[in-house]
C-alpha cells in the first residue's frame, strides 16, 4: 500500500505541477510532456525483466531496491535545473517504481493464499485512491504555497522510512529460479515504443512530416522485430508461454483494453474542465477527488467478493459501471454543472476500483508460483502499454479538434480557450469517448470469457488427515 501511494501521489502531482516547471524551468510544452511519459515508458519496458530478477534473487529484496531507487532520484528530481536533467532523474525514478510495481504483486501472492488475495489487491487499491487524493491535495498546496520542487522531496522521507520497515518487517518466502535477463528484447522494446511515442508527440507539436513518418515506421518495425525475437529465445522479456492459461490471458488482455480505454478519459477530462470550462488545475482535481474517495471504498470489498465467487462477475460489473461513468462524460458541454462533473467522477471511479483489484487477484491466483514476478511483470508491462498509447492517443486527439498549440497548452494547465475552439474540443472530446467505450466492450468480452476459477484455500495438513478419517 505504502508503494503504490508513493507512486499515485508522485503521478497526480507532477500533473499538477507541470505548468510550474515549465515556467520556473524555462522550458517548453514538449519537454513538460515527457516528463510524464518519460516515467510511463521506463516502467512498461522494464517491468518484467525486473519482476524476472525478483524471481531470480528475492522479490523482498528487489522491492526494497525499488523503494531505494525512487526515493534517491526523486531527490535529484527536486534538484533539477533544466528539463532535461528532470527528464534524465524521472527515467531512473521510474526505474526504482519499476521494481516497486514488479514486485509488489508477487509478494503479496507469496504472503496471502489464493482465496485471499482479491482482499490484499483491494486493500492495494486503497493505497492507490488514498495516494491519489493526497497527491492533489499535497502537491497543489506544494506548487501553490511553496515550490514544485518540494513534490519530490515529499518522496524523500516517506521513501526512507518505507525502506527501513521493508527490510525489517517482510521476509522472503519464494524460491530462487536460474533465468536469464533477455537484454536483446529490452532494447528493442524499449526503442520501438520510444520512436513511435516521439513520432506521436511530434505530430500533435508539428503536424505531420516526413520525419515524424519514419520515425512511428522505424518504432513499428522495431516493435515487429522484438515479437518475431520473442518467440525464438530461451529466457524472452515477455514470456508468453504463461499466456496458455485461459483465466491469465483474458484478465492480463482485458487489463490492457481497460487501461488503453480508460487512462486517456482522465486526462480529457482534465483538460475539458481546464480549457473549455476555465477551472484551475487545483480546482480540476478536486472535482475529481470524490470519485478517488469511493474508489478506495470500494476496492477491498470487490477484492473479498472476487475471492468469493472468483474475478469475472465483479471484474465486469466494474467495466460496465465505467461505461457508465463515461456516458455521463458524454454530456458534457460548455455549462455543465459541477454536480454533473463530480457525479461521473463518482460512478467512473468507482467502476475502475472494481475492476482492478478482482483482475490483479485472477492473475497472481492462477499465476505459477514459481513465476509470480515475471506473471506480474508481464500484467504491468502490457497494462502500461495499453496506458501509454491512450495517453499519446489524448494528445493526439487534442491536437486534431483544436490547434496544437492550444492543445498542448491545455493539456499542461497553462491554457485557456474559449468560443469556437470549446465546441471544437467538446466535440473531439465526445469522439474520443465514443472510442473508450468500443475499447471497454472489448474488455468486457475478454473478463466474461476468462471463466470460472477455483480459489480454494490451500489445505492444511491437520485439515487434510481430518477429512480422510471422516
């Protein structure tokens, strides 16, 4: 729990602080962007291999490592004293909540049994709401009252003490396998998306060109090249053999379609109450602040009825509830009421919640004890792919209904727009959300034919001479 709100109130934050750097930086809108994407892209290439070295020397200890690595970069983040040193410190920030992240999945499958782990990813999902609200609260009063800076160095104590009780209080309990690290996959991977990323913000910055062209082809062929390489080595960074199980290939799929539906929606609806409607940045997030409240209300008692009768019927409901978070968002215009906006936020979060644990927990409960990092390694690492493309594919959006320039402006905080340019965003936006929500029937479809599974606690053996003697 202590991970995942370092790591929500990390990302809230810095959305919020983004404007504030870029001012106090003297840098320009495209920078402020990768300092977002620059994390995400980190995290989604080296998810699994560092799940992979969970397994291979201690989840326990790659855990702590994570927590150390966040904390020392985000310090230096604080440091920073140009967008490109704050670009070059969040990469290795995002290589520290890597390992968190990789890791963190696999201790909890290693320390609660099979019918109790929907309860521990919903206890998880607190965690993430509560880092969440604390990140709008703190960070806002942070960029507002003291200095953006101090959004990092908030990590710096929590992050310290996090380590200590880390190493003292959890215990290695999984075996050691003999892997390799597949750094051939890593690389390709990590250039493919790299390229496509850049050749996406380019275009929603510039226009298409030439250049930008080459470089998404050159990212595609990079991306096609990795998968053909995947499928002949020993030891890949996606191992897709662990995708034989139906449960684990739907849930990790509708993982992804999730994420790529859904990641984009809040963005859009930062930068529609931002732009259009003219609200601060502050004031954009605490409208969305009660959908994060119910979120983390929710989160454990879907994770304790997934135990009950398994992930598929609660993992459901909760993509049909966002659907109708998003039909709500659908309704937006130029004079909505705030009650309108916080009551989509409401059912939209509350929809994501139950989702997310019960999916989590049908993944590690059908995952192979031996491969718990790289199972959760491979969950992360396609979920943050399908929330990188929705993320580029906002901007993307963005730039199409309004001029670019406006929309990246929007898209930072540091913009205004009004008259025809509100009902060409409102418009693109409506589009967009039309989009998530062909993206969420897919999802759905996917949680529906996982099927049923077993969470049966495991037997005890006093439980086991107990029932043969009856």
């Amino acid at each position: 729990m202590t991970g995942v709100t370092m790591s929500a109130v990390d990302t809230t934050a810095v959305v919020l602080g983004l404007p504030v750097m870029k001012t106090d930086l003297h840098s320009d809108l495209l920078s402020m962007v990768w300092v977002i994407m620059a994390y995400l892209l980190i995290t989604t290439i080296s998810t699994t291999q560092v799940g992979r070295l969970g397994d291979m020397f201690g989840r326990v200890r790659m855990y702590n490592l994570g927590f150390a690595l966040f904390t020392v970069f985000s310090l230096f983040c604080g440091f920073s004293q140009n967008s490109t040193e704050l670009i070059i410190f969040r990469i290795f920030q995002g290589l520290g909540g890597a390992f968190i992240f990789a890791n963190s999945g696999a201790i909890l499958a290693d320390t609660f049994p099979p019918n109790e782990r929907g309860k521990a990813f919903g206890y998880n999902g607190v965690g993430w709401s509560l880092g969440a609200i604390l990140g709008i609260l703190v960070g806002g009063a942070f960029v507002t009252f003291l200095s953006w800076r101090y959004i990092f160095f908030i990590n710096v104590p929590i992050g310290i003490a996090a380590t200590l009780i880390g190493y003292f209080m959890l215990k290695e309990k999984s075996p050691r396998i003999k892997e390799r690290l597949d750094y051939g996959g890593l690389i390709l991977l990590g250039a493919g998306l790299f390229f496509i990323l850049y050749g996406i913000s380019n275009i929603t910055g510039s226009g298409w060109t030439d250049y930008s062209g080459l470089e998404m082809a050159l990212g595609l062929l990079l991306v096609f090249s990795f998968i053909l390489l995947e499928r002949y080595i020993e030891h890949p960074l996606l191992d897709l053999s662990i995708l034989r199980s139906r449960i684990l290939t739907a849930s990790i799929f509708a993982a992804f379609f999730q994420s790529l539906a859904t990641f984009a929606v809040l963005f859009l609806v930062i930068m529609y109450l931002q732009g259009p409607r003219g609200f601060s940045p502050w004031s954009s997030s605490i409208l969305l602040i009660p959908g994060y409240i119910l979120g983390g209300v929710v989160a454990p008692f879907s994770g304790r009825l997934s135990d009950r009768v398994g992930a598929r019927i609660v993992a459901t409901i909760g993509l049909s509830v966002q659907i109708l978070g998003i039909l709500i968002y659908l309704t937006f215009g130029l004079s909505t009421s705030v009650y309108v906006v916080v009551l989509g936020a409401v059912i939209y979060g509350s929809g994501n919640s139950a989702f997310f644990a019960p999916n989590n927990s049908a993944v590690m409960s059908n995952a192979p004890p031996k491969a718990y990092g790289v199972t959760n390694g491979l969950l992360r690492t396609i979920a943050n792919m399908g929330m990188l493309s929705s993320f580029a594919v906002a901007m993307l959006i963005a730039s199409i209904s309004i001029p670019r320039s406006y929309a990246f402006q929007i898209f930072v905080g540091a913009g205004k727009i009004n008259g025809k340019l509100s009902s060409a965003y409102i418009t693109g936006m409506h589009t967009a959300l039309l989009a998530s929500l062909a993206l969420l029937v897919i999802a759905i479809v996917l949680s529906v034919l996982r099927g049923k599974e077993s969470r049966d606690a495991p037997k005890t053996i006093q439980g086991t001479l107990n029932s043969k003697t009856s």
